[in-house]
C-alpha cells in the first residue's frame, strides 16, 4: 500500500513506520524536521515538509493520522490549550483539503483521538457509545474526530481511533515513570481509584493494521487493553515489575498543585473504556493484561 502518515516520528508513529516498511509498504511521512525525521525513520521513506508538497495526481491507499501535542506533556494554561487543539485541527484539516484536491482519492483514512472522548468518569465500563462528561479533554477530541469525518463526504472510510494510555519501551509514560519506580519513589496518585485505560503500543499498531486491511469497518473503535485498572493496581504491578516498593503516594491536593488543572482531570480521574467493537469483530489482543504488557516492555527496554 501506498501510505501517508502524520506524525510518524513519534512515540506510536516511529514504531508504526518501521513495522510498514518491514512489510514492504511505501510510507510517505509528513514532518517538521527534516533532520530529526531522518535520524528517527531513516532513509526508505519519502519526507514531505508540507502536504502543499504533494501533486494532485499523487495516489495514496490510506492516510494515517496520528499528528498533536502530547496532551499530558505540560500545564493546561491557555495557550497550551490552544496548543493542544490547533496541533490536532490544522494537520487534520490540511489532510481534508489534501483529499479534497487529488484526483485519485485514497480509501481510508485511520485518524487519531483519545479516551479524553468521554471526560473523566467512575468505575462504570464505557463503550463507543457512551454518554460523555463535557470538559476539555472532550471538546479537544471531539473537534479533532468532526474534522476528520469530513473524510466521509469525500467516500472515504474513516476510523476514529480513540486510544488510551500507551504503554511501550523507549517513550510514553512509562519513559517517565520507569526512572522514579526503579528508584522506589514511585506511588499511587490521590486515592489510587481513578481508572486508567491503557494498551500496548504494539497492539495500537496491530489495531491500525487490522483496519486498514478492512473492507467494510468505519466509525469509532476504543484502542484499550480489555483490562483496565485503577490506579492504585497499575502502581503495584509496576513497582513489582520493577521490583521496588511504592510508598511514596502523591495526596490529591500535591498533583493538583504541580500540575494544575491537566493533573487533576488526567491523573486524578480516568475512564474504565472498553474495546467493545474491536472485541465485536474478534480482534486478540497480543497484550490482553497489565502484568504481561509491563514484563514486555521491561523486556524490551533492557534489550535495547
């Protein structure tokens, strides 16, 4: 297949990309550093600086949209909020009019969003269709996944991918957390109860593979693990992974003064999201559990 792919050079992107060409795809990535972007995904695939770049006459198979601003990397001030929303909307809306002008249309576009979707929730499991909690996190995905949908005028089939927190080797917030538990500084946030949705990054990839080489599916899919946790369980798996205690909790009144307004809705609340249409279609899960997806990216970590 011919592929274009926003956000390729990172965390998901970078892995996404190498596991393409392996199977003799031909990547097209959209980056703003040409430099970095080279040292990150080498030289077999095609690097564009703008989609302006692209001749009308082009032909992709599919677009793979995973371009934004890592939603827990900094305070929520106002102009992060921007930030966060403009990151997503430009990219999206410049791949809608990218569509709009090429004569060969592709067939699918597989475009990023976020469990954010539903807004923090309690323990209650939620589904593609579940009722939302209006905040932020909500708005910035729901905006992200209509502009992406404008796809669908266009006879393009469109999958939100709504993921939760992915865990992997070399990134993501296991990158951040791992040095702190091995440490033994690690601990459970608040009370521990918040639920945390989480997935492997190689199921993520499995995920965007099993829907591009699908016909028919469209729509909204929940990219999480079947086994969510709250967060007093995910601080004690890690920490045994690690084989370190974790006794240094981090009181609820702390995170919200450190990280303000995006500690206390994304590490003080979570969602208990399930996988229900991936589960509907037969899809297996490679890492189905908390305890086998931390062994493999401890794995994984320590071989590199």
């Amino acid at each position: 297949m011919r592929i274009l792919i926003t956000g390729g050079t990172g965390f998901i992107g970078a892995r996404l990309a190498e596991e393409l060409q392996a199977e003799g795809h031909e990547l097209t990535v959209l980056v703003r550093d040409y430099a970095r972007a080279r040292l990150i995904l080498g030289t077999r695939p095609e690097l564009l600086r703008s989609l302006d770049e692209v001749d009308q006459e082009r032909q992709f198979d599919a677009i793979i949209n995973l371009a934004g601003a890592g939603i827990a990397d900094k305070r929520w001030t106002a102009a992060r909020k921007r930030l966060l929303l403009n990151s997503r909307l430009q990219t999206t809306k410049a791949l809608i009019k990218l569509c709009q002008r090429l004569r060969h249309r592709p067939q699918v576009l597989l475009s990023a969003s976020a469990v954010g979707f539903y807004g923090a929730h309690g323990t209650e499991p939620l589904t593609e269709t579940s009722p939302v909690h209006d905040e932020f996190s909500h708005q910035l995905c729901k905006r992200w996944e209509e502009e992406a949908r404008k796809a669908e005028s266009l006879d393009i089939r469109v999958c939100l991918m709504r993921f939760g927190v992915v865990l992997g080797p070399g990134g993501g917030m296991l990158g951040r957390l791992l040095p702190m538990f091995r440490l033994a500084l690690g601990g459970r946030l608040g009370d521990g109860q918040q639920m945390l949705s989480w997935v492997h990054r190689a199921d993520v990839i499995k995920v965007m593979r099993f829907l591009l080489a699908s016909d028919a599916e469209s729509g909204v899919f929940n990219v999480t693990a079947p086994d969510a946790v709250n967060n007093a369980t995910f601080t004690r798996e890690l920490a045994a992974a690690v084989n370190r205690p974790a006794v240094l909790p981090l009181p609820a009144p702390l995170v919200q003064l450190m990280f303000g307004e995006m500690g206390d809705r994304l590490l003080l609340h979570g969602q208990n999201v399930k996988p229900a249409r991936l589960q509907a279609l037969g899809f297996d899960f490679k890492y189905p559990d908390l305890r086998s997806a931390l062994a493999a990216c401890l794995c994984d970590s320590e071989s590199n």
